[in-house]
C-alpha cells in the first residue's frame, strides 16, 4: 500500500511537470537551453553606435539616460533640458545612472580626492570621467569633461559642433585626433 502511494505521488509529479508551461522552446546539440530575451531597440541603437554586438549592449540605464539628454544644446552654466554644460551633464548623469553625487565643475571633479586618475588609455572603462583643457597639459586649468561609454566613445555637453551644425549634448569618438590633442586624464571616481 506504501509502495503504490509513493507510486502515485511520482506519477502526479511526472504529469505536473511534463504540463508546464516552463519548458524551453528551442533545443540546441540535443542540450536543452532556455529562450533567448529579445534585444530591446535601445540595444539595437547602441549596439550600432559602439560598433558592438546587440546583445552585448547591457548599459541600458546609461544608454536610456542618454537619450533622454541627446540633442539638448550647450550652454555654459546650464542645468537643464533648455541647456546644459558638460560638468552639469556628467554630474546629472553619475547621479541618475550610477547614484553617486560627484562635484558640480569639471576642475572640481578632476580634483576631488575621490577621483582617482590616470592616463593610461587603455585602462578606460565605461562610467570613467575623460577630463580636457585646451593644450592637453596637467598643468592647466580643466575646461571639459565628458564620461566614456566604451569602445573608444564617450559622451558629453560641447560647444562644439557636429558635422550637421548641432552642439550639445553628444557622443563623440575619442580616439578623434581633436579630442586627443586636448585629453589631460581620466578618473574613476572611488568611494
């Protein structure tokens, strides 16, 4: 009597189971593997943007952020979507997308202790701040910051102007003989 009880729970388990609607669409190599999420059109944006696989754009909080600011025009002291400078952008940004409160100017966040820099471009990560003066020397003041978004891109509020006559806020390929005229260092900011 034991025995067919036992029986029966395994048979009701086998039936449950083989019911469920949990079970993958797809095989593979005879492995079993679960369905693959859809790529949301912000990653089909960005995956175009960075030059990237779509599935490996993953930022979606920075890309959303982004586009939400994209086109808004430059204006010195600006802190809003009537126009914004490039500290106030990078500090809107680490604020909404990395909930981390950096200074307000761009030579406050190259100083602050918590901004932990170098110059070593090949160690730039997405999130770091990319910081710029007019003759790409340590010695100068900061005029400019921008925050680097991967695969040698970065995003910024700049006066300076697309090749379709827009400024503001854009992305911007780094390795752009322009911007690394003026590159004095990047920071990533510690807690």
């Amino acid at each position: 009597m034991q025995l067919l009880k036992y029986s029966y729970i395994a048979l009701s388990l086998s039936l449950i189971a083989c019911g469920s609607s949990n079970i993958p669409d797809f095989k593979e190599d005879n492995v079993v593997l679960p369905s693959k999420k859809k790529v949301l059109p912000i990653q089909k944006k960005y995956a175009a943007i960075l030059g990237i696989p779509e599935r490996q754009a993953k930022s979606i909080a920075l890309y959303r952020f982004i586009d939400s600011w994209m086109g808004t025009t430059y204006k010195m002291g600006g802190e809003n979507k009537a126009g914004i400078d490039c500290s106030f952008f990078s500090q809107f940004l680490y604020h909404d997308v990395y909930d981390t409160l950096i200074e307000r100017t761009a030579e406050k966040q190259y100083l602050a202790p918590n901004s932990d820099k170098f110059i070593g471009q090949e160690y730039i990560r997405e999130g770091d701040l990319l910081f710029f003066n007019l003759s790409g020397s340590q010695d100068e003041k900061i005029t400019h910051v921008g925050v680097y978004i991967g695969h040698n891109k970065f995003v910024h509020s700049t006066s300076r102007r697309t090749s379709e006559g827009h400024n503001g806020v854009q992305i911007s390929d780094f390795k752009d003989p322009h911007w690394q005229k003026l590159f004095v260092a990047a920071a990533r900011k510690t807690k």
